[in-house]
C-alpha cells in the first residue's frame, strides 16, 4: 500500500478526529528495524512521500492533537502501522507545565496530580471542549492522558522509580 491510500484510509475512517482538531504530521520509517512488531523506535526517522510503499513492521504514523482532545478514539495502531499519539505542546496548560518537586526533591511535571487537579478544576470545561456532556472525573483523566489513565500513573511512578535508582 502506498502512503497517500494509507493515509486517504484513515482519513475516511477517522475523519471526525480532524474535526475535533487531529491532523497527521506524516508517516515515517521507523529509525531502525525491530523483530518485535508492538516495538516503536523513534529517533531520527525517514518521512515517507505519498507514493512511497509502506512495509507497516518498519513505519509508524503520527498524529497531533490539542491537549484538551480524547485521546481514547486514537487508534493504537491502524492497517498494521502503530500510531504515534503527540499532544501540541503550545496547547498544554500551565498547571499540567508546572514544575513541581517529588518526594525525592526531584523537579518534575506532567505529574498524575497534576493531571487530577488539572481535571477537578476544569471538568465542565472539558465537557464542553470534547462535547460530552456526561463525562465523569475517571473518563476525563482517561481522556486527556493517552486513553488510560490507570497505566498512565503506573508508568509514571515507574519511570520516577527508575530516575531514583539511577
């Protein structure tokens, strides 16, 4: 398949996500091969052009969205090429930007706390924003963080373990 069929593919699959302000920055070849196909390396890729063949093991898709998006109608992965999820940086709050210190006095953001506070505080807001009315507290963090954000905490705390460690 060629990228610009790929790409026509999912825009028509998808095409509510462009209204809600996704848009796709291109389709890369991966920096290195990898055996395992739910790996993603990411380094310095190689943009694919539309008439480019894509050999899905090799290439990842990535799209980009507002802060304030639902990140759970995103696709893993679409036609066997995993999609890369980036939120716009210009569009994250200051709240979610904010440095704040860990227990290890560590400077840190983007902090689960973060994120529930973020939430608490704009949650009507964020109803209006991703036009759904009846969004709980845990569907909204879900929302905002990647799709999940039980996993989202996890990897957090074990990255922070793991900054502790080394």
């Amino acid at each position: 398949m060629k990228v610009c069929d790929y790409l026509s593919a999912f825009e028509e699959e998808y095409s509510i996500l462009f209204d809600m302000g996704l848009f796709i920055t291109g389709i890369y070849k991966d920096a290195e091969e990898s055996d395992h196909k739910e790996d993603l390396r990411i380094g310095i890729a190689h943009s694919l052009e539309p008439y480019d063949e894509i050999i899905p093991e090799q290439c990842h898709m990535s799209v980009m969205h507002p802060f304030l998006f639902d990140n759970r109608k995103i696709p893993e992965s679409f036609m066997g090429i995993k999609v890369l999820n980036v939120v716009q940086w210009d569009t994250i709050p200051e709240e979610i930007e904010d440095i704040v210190f860990d227990p290890a006095g560590f400077e840190t953001n983007h902090t689960p706390e973060q994120y529930e506070k973020y939430v608490r505080d704009n949650l009507i807001e964020m109803r209006k924003a991703l036009k759904q009315p009846d969004l709980s507290y845990e569907d909204a963090l879900d929302a905002i963080c990647f799709g999940d954000f039980t996993k989202y905490k996890s990897e957090y705390e074990e990255r922070r373990l793991r900054r502790l460690l080394t």
